[in-house]
C-alpha cells in the first residue's frame, strides 16, 4: 500500500477455514452451555430466595407446631403468593389457638363444676368399680383419690345398704337402666355414716353403656330431723317416755306375742296440781315415771298416755302371778310420798290388768280392756289394781252409757218434769209433793 501500490493479500485454505469454522462453533457452544449454566444457577439461587426459604420456614414450624403442640408464626417478608400463603397460615394458626383456648376454658368449667358442685358425683362401671370421684366426694368422705379409684363402689357401702346395691343397683345397672334416688347408707373414712340417694346415667360417651354418671345427694340433716321428729312425734315431752303413738308403735311390733297391757291412773294427782302448782304437778308425774320405769326395767315398755295415766306393755308375760306381783308393786311404789319443793304430796294408783293370752288379738282392744279394769279399781276403792273380766267390764260399760245418756239427754232438753203427789190415806189429802224427770226418748 501507499505510494509503491503493493497489496498484503492474506489467504487461508479449505482446511484452514474448516478448522477456524470448527474452533468457532465450539467456542459458541461453550460461551451458551456456560451461559445456560450461569442462567440455571441464578435461577436455583432465585428460586430458593425467593420460594425455597420461605416454604421451608412454613414446613419447619409446621412440624413444631405437630411435635410441641404450641402455634407458631410465620415471618411473612413478601407480598407475593408465598406471603398469602404464610399469611393464611397465621391466620389459621390464630382461629385455631381460640378454639383451643376456648374449649380449655369450657373444659376447666366443666371440671370445676364437677369438682365444686356439692353432691357426690363419681363415674362406675357396669361391675361396679368406680372409675372417677370428684373433689367433694373426697372432701365429704374423707378418703384420698388413691383410696378410691378402681375399687368396688360396695367397700363405702354400709352392710344393712349392701344387698339393696347387689340385688336392685347393679342389676339394673347391667341392664343399662336409668336409677332415681335409691337411698342407702355410706361409710365414711372416720367410721362415721351417712345417708345418700343414689341416682346413675348411663355414659352416652362410653362403648356399649359400660360406664355410668352417678350422684348421692347426701340426706343425713335430713335424715337426722325426719328421726328427731319422728321421735318428738312418738315421746312425751315431760317425762321422755313413749306417748300413746309410741306405745302403739311399740305393741305393733310385737302383735304377733302374748302380752299383758297395764293401765295406771294417779289416785289424787289433781289435788297436788290443784294445790301446790302445776311445777309441783310436773315434778309428781316425772317422780312417777321414774318409780314405774324402775320396776318394769327390760321387761317392758312404759308409756305416758295422758295427763295422769300411764300404760305398761309387757310382752310374752301373760302368768298370772308374775303380772300381779308387778301391779303390786307399782301400787305400793306410787303410795310412797313424794317429796315437793315446800311439801310432800300423797299419790296413789289404780291399775287394771289386760291378759291377752291370744296373741292375734288388737293390741287396742288389750289397751281398752285394761282401761275398763282400771275403772273397776277406782270404784273398788282405788290404790289398788284389777284384772279385767267380761262381766266387770259389762257393769262399767254399762254405767258409763248411763252416764253419757244422762248428759245427752240435759244438753238435749230430752226430760220431762212431772209432779207426783204424796197423799195422807186417812185424810186423803196431799201433803207434798216429788219431782220427777223422765226420760223422751227411745
């Protein structure tokens, strides 16, 4: 080139070119594996930036929250899909955490009422076991939970209550049958007894009604003022001693023996509560009461049955001579004076005497009996006693209608007067005159 016009030609030949084409291709080839390679690295490093972490993060407190049981977090640091679906997570997470919370406190609720509630409330199984008490069953027995749990409900059961649990309780509890208020009688660790109603359920939770819900509803206040009350109903309150409901009780439960029924009436009791007081009355009648008691001790029963009357039940003593000895005792006892607050007082007693040899008689008929005895005392002189026969009995039964007729008939206006003269024969001339009422009436 330039000014000698020379030319610089360069020139390669077929080999040569195919061996730079060749060197080419193959440089091409490698400059796109290495770029495809570049392009697949930064895509796995993309990929795990932005999707691999974040998955791996979920799944990572998804098994925590599997194996510990506490919910857990996401850190949500996109906005993208991954970050809705972290998102959602914690969302769940929160609705779930609630739910837990709330059915923990319904179940702390129901445990607390079944713990506090002031019954005696236990599970048992279908053989009787008991399988859960709650705390007031504990408190109210004393027993600790280890004491209870897998025992036989009959171990706390009292022995008189024990065949009411085997024959009625558990067979109806085998039959899967509901029970209401079956009462019954427990024992408690003190060795004290209590009295309970025992109702059960059967478990709609358990498999085939093998378990049950039960309750006793502890009655023992209850039950102790039905008894004082049935004993104030049956006791007389001056001298504690049996009142004619008591001795009526008392005769029923021995209606199938022979006895003897003592009827006694104090001879001038009304003189000293007239006289000195109805103090010094009480202190007679308690004096009495304790003179008769005295000489019947376990042979009998002693009753007060009225104001001044008292009664005597002596079963299976129907021997005349043992039954008169005891009259005659208490006859002379109840002579004795009785020492007053300022004076002494005179009593005595009349006694009439039932003897039922016959055993299927009334023990109300006895009773009568020995009242009418008593009344053929009285009018035999009193401080005395007398035994019952039919034909005494007739004369006073008798006379005490005449007596009742008499005083219907002044109430009634049944009697007519009239007036009968008296006359002197020899002059035939009145001298006066007598009243007379008669009877107008069938």
């Amino acid at each position: 080139s330039g000014g000698l016009g020379a030319v610089l030609r360069i020139g390669f030949n077929r080999d040569e070119v195919r061996a730079i084409e060749k060197e080419a291709l193959s440089a091409g080839f490698f400059n796109a594996a290495l770029a495809v390679l570049v392009a697949a690295a930064i895509g796995v490093l993309a990929f795990r930036y932005s999707v691999g972490n974040p998955v791996r993060r979920l799944l990572e407190t998804v098994r925590s929250v599997t194996r510990d049981g506490v919910f857990r977090h996401v850190t949500v640091l996109r906005h993208d899909e991954i970050g809705e679906l972290c998102q959602a997570f914690n969302g769940m997470q929160d609705r779930l955490e609630a739910e837990q919370m709330r059915a923990v406190a319904a179940l702390e609720r129901i445990d607390h009422m079944y713990n506090a509630t002031p019954a005696l409330l236990f599970t048992l199984s279908v053989d009787g076991m008991v399988n859960s008490v709650s705390d007031h069953w504990l408190a109210e027995t004393g027993y600790a939970r280890a004491e209870v749990i897998g025992k036989p409900l009959e171990h706390f059961i009292c022995l008189d209550s024990r065949t009411r649990l085997k024959s009625s309780v558990l067979h109806e509890l085998r039959q899967g049958s509901h029970l209401r208020e079956v009462p019954m009688r427990m024992w408690c660790k003190d060795g004290s007894e209590i009295d309970v109603l025992l109702s059960t359920m059967p478990d709609r939770q358990a498999k085939a009604a093998a378990s049950f819900v039960c309750v006793m509803n502890d009655v023992t206040l209850l039950r102790s003022a039905e008894r004082n009350l049935r004993s104030l109903a049956l006791t007389d309150p001056l001298t504690l001693l049996p009142n004619r409901l008591g001795l009526s009780e008392f005769m029923a439960s021995c209606s199938a023996t022979a006895r003897t029924v003592m009827f006694i009436d104090l001879d001038n009791f009304k003189t000293i509560n007239d006289t000195y007081g109805h103090n010094a009355g009480d202190k007679a009648l308690l004096e009495s009461a304790a003179r008769i008691r005295e000489i019947i001790g376990g042979s009998g029963i002693v009753a007060r049955i009225g104001g001044d009357e008292f009664a005597v039940a002596l079963p299976n003593m129907t021997e005349r001579c043992a039954v008169t000895a005891i009259a005659t005792r208490i006859v002379e006892r109840l002579c004795v004076p009785i020492m007053l607050e300022h004076s002494t007082g005179h009593i005595g007693a009349s006694v009439g005497i039932a003897i039922c040899d016959d055993a299927s008689r009334p023990c109300e008929e006895a009773l009568r009996h020995a009242d009418q005895a008593m009344y053929v005392a009285k009018h035999e002189g009193k401080n005395r006693y007398a035994i019952y026969n039919e034909e005494a009995a007739q004369e006073i039964t008798s006379r005490a209608l005449q007596v009742q007729l008499i005083q219907n008939g002044l109430e009634k206006n049944w009697f007519d007067i009239v007036f009968q003269p008296i006359v002197e024969l020899g002059a035939m001339r009145p001298v006066s005159l007598e009243a007379l009422l008669r009877l107008n009436h069938a």
